[in-house]
C-alpha cells in the first residue's frame, strides 16, 4: 500500500540528535521574542510566537520544508535562515 507523506514531516522524523538540539534551543529563544508576532509550521508542528493581538505590528509565518534549517538557523549555517 503507497501513502503520501509531506516530506517535512519525514524530515523531521530525522532530526538526529543534533537537529532536535537545535530545533528545541531555536523554539526555546523565540518563545521570549519581544515585538511582533511569529508562526513557524514545519509539516509536524505549528509554533506561534509574540503577541497576536498587538497593533500595528510585524507578523510573519515561516514555512519550514527541511527540518536541517533548524540546523542551519540555530547554528549560522551558509544562508543562517534566508
């Protein structure tokens, strides 16, 4: 029998030790994020950051595709989340 999986999702079932690491040190930082407001789905999990009810302020979402930008976000890879 074939499923289809979103590939974030396996991925992320990879994390390793190191990218669990990060991945839980990176969320760990945004949870104090003082102005504005965050969302980061990564195809496992919805995160949400600041504070939703704010005005006039600055709001993005995140879309994490490859679980090793946690990686390369908490540990400055080449692009450092870009």
């Amino acid at each position: 029998m074939n499923s289809l999986t979103s590939p974030a999702i396996n991925a992320s079932n990879h994390l390793g030790l190191l990218g669990n690491l990060a991945k839980n040190q990176l969320l760990k930082r945004l949870r104090s994020l003082p102005r504005g407001y965050l969302v980061i789905e990564d195809g496992v999990d919805t995160h949400e950051f600041g504070d939703p009810a704010g005005e006039h302020q600055l709001r993005a979402n995140m879309v994490i595709r490859d679980a090793s930008a946690y990686r390369d976000i908490a540990f400055g890879g080449s692009m450092v989340g870009a």
